[in-house]
C-alpha cells in the first residue's frame, strides 16, 4: 500500500510505501530534515507539524510525548524520525529544511581553478592538462605496481560485508523501541508457524512410511499363503 505525501511549504509531493517514516519520505522527495541526535529520538529538531493525515500515522511514540509538550503533540506536531505510516491515504506536513552547509573550502578552489582555466589562451589549456594527465599516469602505475591485488580484493570483501552489518545495526539503532518490539513478534511468529509446518511435514511423511511398509508386509504375507 501507498500514501500519498505533501510537504509544505515547499510543495513537493509524492507516493510512498506504508511502513516509511516521515524523515525518510521527505528525503524521498529532496528535503532535508534536521536530525541533530542522529534520528535516535533524543531531540525535537526534526518536528514536523501534521495537517492533515494524522489518523494515518502510529501512535505517539514514548520519544515523542517526551520532546513533544502535550500542547505541541495537540497541534500535530509529530517527530518524522518516530512517526511511521501505517495506513494508505493522503498526508500534509509542515517542515523545515535544513540549513545548507557553507561549501566546503576545496570546493571553492576547484570553481576559482576552473575559472583561471577557462581564461588562459588555448596552448596554456593543453599545457596544464598533459601536466596533469602525466602526474596521474604516474600515480596510477605506481599503485598498480605496489599493491598487492589478493589483498586489496580481500580487504574490499570484508568492508563491504563489515559495511553491511553496520547498515542494519544503524536502522535498528534508529528506530523507535516500540516498533522493533513489533518487528520482533512478528519474526518470532513467522519462525514459530515455519517450525511447527516443518513438524508437520516430518509428521506426514513418518506415517506415509509406516503405512506403506504395513502394506508391503501384508503383501508378503499374503504371498506366503
């Protein structure tokens, strides 16, 4: 299922699945929330305000009713870090966008140097590029040469699988209490039906070979007469 999503004031709109929090449906559309606490539910940084759709979202979680004063939750405040989308139909939200970082001081040396570049005469351009065309041929061979591939390629593997196991244990860290204890019933029920159709099946075919060895005795048997 699917809701659909409008947040003020910048207008953007959009389609998300059920189960998506907040934070991430605005990230889904190109806002950008702020999350001082790192979305773990420690601040009220990232509040939005719920026009219209609350009835759509989960309960209050314990984070909210901490950061949020009983006024402020009242008004359809809500923390898009904790508020999750359970039921499809349409939401308008309030937020504010994160500010924009300054850009970075290398950044502005690389626009100032393309300036300067766009500005010298045609064989200053060729000149400064095979310069640095070599110094990168240079640099490459000379990692070529000194790496070891087997381990590089093996250092590689394990970061990404380290990678991985970090990316699930940060969702997990991020989500609200509530809604992991939630996750985990459901597991521990699929697990327990899986279990019990495995027992059945043992069950089904233990008997489908007893009965089929009676039927061979009795055959026997009746050969023998």
């Amino acid at each position: 299922m699917e809701a659909e999503i409008k947040f003020e004031p910048s207008g953007r709109s959009g389609l998300v699945p059920t189960e998506t929090y907040l934070f991430d449906a605005a990230a889904r559309l190109g806002i950008r929330l702020e999350a001082e606490c790192g979305r773990r539910g420690l601040c009220d940084s990232c509040a939005v305000k719920i026009n219209s759709g609350d009835d759509l979202l989960c309960p209050p979680t314990k984070a909210e009713t901490e950061h949020l004063s009983a006024h402020r939750r009242k008004t359809g405040e809500r923390l898009s870090c904790q508020a999750k989308i359970e039921k499809a139909g349409e939401i308008i939200a309030m937020a504010k966008q994160k500010k924009q970082a300054e850009k970075p001081k290398e950044e502005n040396e690389s626009k100032k140097f393309r300036t300067e570049f766009q500005d010298l005469p045609l064989e200053k351009k060729v000149a400064n590029l095979l310069e640095l065309e070599a110094i990168t041929l240079s640099e490459t061979f000379s990692f070529v040469l000194n790496s070891p591939f087997k381990i590089v390629e093996k250092v590689m593997d394990v970061m990404a699988e380290f990678g991985l196991k970090l990316d699930d244990k940060a969702k997990r860290a991020t989500r609200p209490a509530e809604h992991n204890r939630a996750k985990k019933n459901t597991e521990t029920t699929e697990t327990q039906a899986g279990e019990t159709k495995a027992k059945k099946t043992v069950r089904k075919k233990a008997t489908a070979k007893k009965s089929q060895s009676s039927s061979n005795k009795r055959d026997e048997s009746e050969g023998e007469t």
